[in-house]
C-alpha cells in the first residue's frame, strides 16, 4: 500500500523500494525483497515461507504531498510509534484523500507561473499578462482534456496548440510583443520537469528499466509540447 501510495504520487523508484524494505524489516521481515517499475509493484516478503504480491500501477500524477504522508507512517513505524494495524488504516485513509489543490488553484498557479517564466527568460513586462492568459487558459485546457481524452500525448498537443494559437494572436492584435517568449513562458507548466528528474535520479540510483520508461514518458510528452506549438507556427507562418 505504501509502495502503490508513493509511485502513483511521483514518488522515485529508489524512495518506493527503500521505504517498502523498511516497513518489511520493522514488521519482522528483513529479507524481503522488491522489484518496481513505472507501471508495476513486484513484492516478497522472503524467508522460510516466501510471500509474493504484485500491484498493477495503471495511474499516476503528481501529488508529493502524499508522498510526504507515507514517509511520515515509514518513519514512525520504524521507529517503533506506529504498529502494523494503525499504518494500514493511516495509509488506506492517505489513499482516499483528495489533498491535490483544486483545480482553479492549480490554473491560478500555472497562470502567474507562465508570466514569471517569461521574465526569467528575458521577456518584456509588457508580454507578462498575455503569457500568463495563454498559460492559464492552456493549462486549464489541459485539466479539462485529461478526464476526457484517455491517451495523454492529445490532451497535451492539444494544450500546447491552444496556447500557440493564443500567443500568436496575443502578438497579431499587438496585445503581446515578443512570440517566442510568450509561447515559452506559456507551455512551462506543461514541461514534465518532476518526470525528468526521476529519470535521472533512477538512471544514477541503477534502476535502468525505470529510469528509461520514465525519459520515454517525458520525452513523449515533450515532442507533443512541441508539435502542437510547430502546428501553430506553421499555420501563422
């Protein structure tokens, strides 16, 4: 439960095995073993009567503040605060909670985080307000698309295209200035940078098959981030 908390939250591999061994070892099981990948949880709790589960991991989104929470029981049960009945009922209760910001939060969030990111790349003030309309409205674009549309790489190349086809507009009404920078500043909150960090950090940790997987995924969602933008540009062009 713990390990299926985690990696569905954006939780890295090595923190998904670390914290599964942990609680295993505390309950009275220190040769239990763990395999995980992006999509799945392989567990044994080894010893003279090995015990086998896999959990299929079909969903996964970012939500580090449960991550935060299934560290907390790790820790306690670790240390001998939290027996193993209580952690369940912790972690079952972690799972149902809807912690995640809602959703006119987050387009709020990504709205100011798209100007800001104009400016950090250099952009005009004069550019901050159409970059956070076409980061906002791309975003919340997004939100909407993903509970409609099953297959990601869409919901996200049709994003990236509104928000094209806003900027482009933005600069032909001479509302906005600078092109490039708006569609940058615009299409960050749809960069997968929590993705692109766990590639790496389980490329460098050994766990190959989940680092690769995870750059895949990262690498897909950024070409359909840059086809829907070169859509646009060939459109206007």
């Amino acid at each position: 439960m713990a390990g299926k908390i985690i990696l569905q939250s954006g939780g890295e591999t090595q923190r998904v095995e670390d914290t599964m061994t942990r609680i295993a070892a505390a309950n009275g099981f220190p040769k239990s073993q763990c395999y995980v990948t992006p999509t799945g949880l392989f567990f044994d709790l080894g010893g003279a009567n090995p015990v086998t589960r896999y959990v299929r991991i079909s969903e996964r989104s970012t939500d580090l503040s449960k991550v935060t929470l299934v560290n907390e029981v790790s820790r306690k049960i670790s240390l001998g605060e939290l027996n193993a009945e209580d952690a369940l009922v912790r972690l079952q209760h972690i799972e149902r909670a809807r912690v995640v910001y809602p959703a006119w939060l987050q387009i709020a969030s990504a709205a100011v985080a798209s100007g800001c990111f104009l400016i950090m790349f250099k952009g005009g003030w004069s550019d901050f307000v159409p970059a956070m309309l076409a980061g906002g409205i791309g975003f919340a674009l997004l939100l909407l698309l993903h509970r409609l549309v099953q297959i990601r790489f869409f919901a996200e190349f049709l994003s990236a295209t509104i928000i094209g086809a806003l900027a482009i507009a933005f600069v032909h009404t001479g509302f906005g200035h600078e092109l490039d920078r708006i569609i940058i500043g615009s299409v960050m909150p749809l960069v997968p940078g929590l993705l692109i960090t766990n590639a790496v950090r389980d490329l460098m940790a050994g766990h190959l098959v989940s680092g690769l997987s995870k750059g895949a995924d990262a690498l897909l969602t950024a070409s359909a981030i840059g086809a829907g933008i070169a859509v646009m540009l060939s459109a206007w062009s």
